[in-house]
C-alpha cells in the first residue's frame, strides 16, 4: 500500500526539530541544535552516553526475568 502524494506534502511542509541547525558534538557522533546543546537533561543523558562510547547498554545481565501480574 503506498502513501498518498497529499500526505506527503503535508509531512514535509511541516515545521520538525529538523529545520533547526544541527551542529556536531562528541567529536561527531551527535548532532544537536542549540535547545539540545543547552537543556542539562540533554546533556547529562550524552555524557553518560559518552563514558561507553554510546554503544547499547546491557540492561539484562542477571539471565532472564519472567515478569507477570499473576500470583
């Protein structure tokens, strides 16, 4: 099933954090506009990110949790 061309043109005619100018940091390997660049939460998720050169995070290192609400 393929996008009508009317989507389309609505989609890219809206304004999205895209428009903004986005400027490399972590020696390239984010791109931020300036809001980004200036929110502490946003920079305090990066640094963190950084410390393991933004690979994955290993959430589940204790095996498999079975997680159910019945008792």
């Amino acid at each position: 099933m393929m996008c009508s061309p009317l989507y389309n043109r609505r989609v890219t005619n809206k304004k999205t954090m895209f428009d903004s100018q986005l400027r490399p940091i972590y020696d390239g390997k984010v791109l931020a506009n300036e809001t980004a660049i200036n929110n502490p939460v946003v920079k305090a998720a990066l640094f963190e990110m950084s410390k393991r050169n933004f690979e994955p995070q290993r959430i589940n290192n204790y095996g498999v949790w079975y997680i159910s609400d019945r008792h």
